[in-house]
C-alpha cells in the first residue's frame, strides 16, 4: 500500500471498530516517518500517543513497564519491573472490567493510540501471552498499532507467528511507500546523478539512502566535489558510495545469495595489510565482491578495490587521507 493510501487507513483506523492493526514493511521503508505524520495531524485532536520499541524486551512485564513509563514520564525511578496486571495508564482511564464496557469500547473515539514497534525484535516468541497483553491493553480504551519487519523474523519465530497474527490483528496493512518523488527529495542534489543501478542498490530504504547521502556530504566537504570534479566522476563515484553503504549495511543478504567471484590473493594481500583489523578486511572484502558479482554495466575506476578500502577508512574512522590520494589520480575539471 502506498504512502497517501496507507496513511490514510490509518487516520481511519482512530474512529473505526478496530482495535489493533499491524503495519508491517522491511527496515528503512519509510514506517516511522510515516506514524509521525500521523501523529502530527492529530496533535491537536485531543489523542495521546504512546510509543514503545519491543527491541530487546523479553516479556510482557518488560513492556508493560516500558508503557507505564511512557505515560507517567521517562523519569520515574521504579525498584522493580511492572507487572503486566498492572494498568499502565493509572487514573487515566475508566479501568471497569464488566462485558458491557468491554462491548462498548469499539463505539468510543479512540483517545489513546499505543504504538508497539520492532516486534521482529522482541526476544520472546510467547504469542499467547502477546495477545493476552494485547487485548488487556484494549480493555483500557487504548487502540494498538504494531509495527514489524516480518523479513527479519526467523523461520521458526515467523512460523509461531503466523499462527497468531490473523487472531491478534483486525487488520494487516503492507507499508510499500517507496515512490519517486520521495526518492528525488532523499536523495536532494544528487539526485541528477541516480540511476536504475543506484535505484536497485538502495532496496527501497530510505535510510540507506539518507546514510548514501550524508556520507556523500562529508566527502564532498573534504574535496569540494562539485568545484574540483566533473559530474560524471561524481557520478560514478556515487555508484561506489551506494555499493558500500548498501552491502555494509546488507551483508547477511550478501552471504545468503552468492557463491561467487573473489578478489585476486594479491588484492586480497594489499587490503588486509592496509586495514587495521580483521573485521574490516571482511567488510571491505565482501563489498568488493557484491561489486564484482553484480557486473553492472558501470564505468570501472582502476584499482576500485582500493576505493572500498578509502571509503571504509573515510566512513568507519572519518580518515580520508586514502580517499583524497585515491582521488587525486583522478582527472580534475
């Protein structure tokens, strides 16, 4: 579902008969950015928002306390967690347990929306006593959008999952909110330089973008691309910023997807003797091979495995002293 469509189901879903929804879409498709739009056009319509991230909690007292905290201010100092008996809204709410509350909760305006993010990042696989929470929490008057990347749920976890979700949700709505004109703002001055390649590197993550981008910024404060380089050099060498962000932060993908192609031994050589550690060589080593692998109809700079190791340097430690000699070689305007 697209951006305009999607929030709009969410504006919907505050006076609907609905209860708890899931929004669900892959890492940096734009999720939050959206909830915060709708938080902001309802800031002034009396309803309350309480988010909570589910990253790392391990039970349900875990978010209760999370929840109560959110309400009561991040300032509270508690000696223990708080049981999930316990309603976090305090006397903000009607807490009256009787069936006819209950029954009439779907015909009330919503003035409590909680938002439960990261559920891929829950570390209990517990849904019973998910839903169980879950539907306490409704009994508060409060309405519940949970928000998850399904993609990085374990087989197992998403099995277990499954099981529950049609019972837990009313409704399952499928963030697809990457378009063009948002990628044109993303991406900002550089966007005259994207293409099909870069486009496909990016997987549809605005935050892959956003890092492509401000790393960009950085060397170009450190070179003065724009005064000192051609556009097409900035291009090419945007090409080899987005393969890096884009696998350093994909790597598990890479693994997954290839038996491939690899450096030379020799090449291999020169990058381990030039990065600090290990893992670095790994990084840096993975990169160049995505980079091979794809095969991209792409203009090829000489030695561009030692343009990973320079933009590794320049990212990881802010060391561009590789970065501006690999540059040099470069021709200028």
């Amino acid at each position: 579902m697209n951006k305009e469509s999607l929030l709009s189901e969410l504006k919907n879903f505050i006076n609907s008969p609905y209860n708890i929804i899931l929004l669900d879409g892959p890492w940096g498709s734009g999720k939050t950015y959206l909830l915060h739009e709708l938080i902001k056009e309802n800031k002034n319509e009396g309803i309350r928002f309480y988010y909570v991230s589910l990253h790392g909690l391990k039970n349900i007292d875990e978010i209760n306390t999370s929840l109560y905290m959110k309400v009561h201010g991040n300032s509270t100092k508690f000696a223990e967690i708080v049981p999930n008996v316990i309603n976090p809204f305090g006397n903000e709410v009607d807490t009256m347990k009787t069936l006819e509350y209950l029954l009439k909760i779907n015909k009330l305006r919503a003035d409590k929306i909680i938002i439960l993010d990261d559920l891929e990042r829950y570390a209990s696989s517990d849904y019973d006593a998910f839903m169980s929470y879950l539907t306490s929490l409704i009994g508060t008057g409060a309405k519940i959008i949970v928000v998850s990347n399904l993609l990085d749920f374990g087989t197992s976890e998403l099995y277990l999952f499954n099981q529950y979700k049609e019972k837990i949700f009313d409704r399952i709505y499928k963030a697809q909110l990457f378009d063009n004109k948002t990628l044109d703002e993303k991406f900002g001055e550089y966007q005259k330089y994207v293409d099909e390649t870069i486009v496909y590197l990016t997987r549809q993550n605005y935050r892959l973008i956003e890092k492509i981008v401000y790393f960009m910024n950085e060397i170009d404060k450190e070179i003065d691309l724009k005064k000192n380089y051609s556009d097409q050099f900035i291009k090419v060498l945007l090409y080899y910023v987005t393969m890096f962000i884009s696998t350093y932060y994909e790597s598990a993908r890479s693994y997954l997807n290839k038996v491939c192609d690899r450096l030379s031994v020799e090449n291999e050589n020169v990058l381990r003797k030039m990065l600090k550690t290990e893992s670095a060589f790994l990084d840096v080593n993975l990169i160049c091979i995505e980079h091979l692998n794809l095969k991209m109809n792409k203009p090829v700079l000489k030695d561009d495995y030692l343009l990973f190791e320079a933009l590794y340097e320049a990212y990881m430690y802010f060391e561009f002293d590789n970065l501006k000699s690999y540059i040099a070689n470069v021709n200028k305007k």
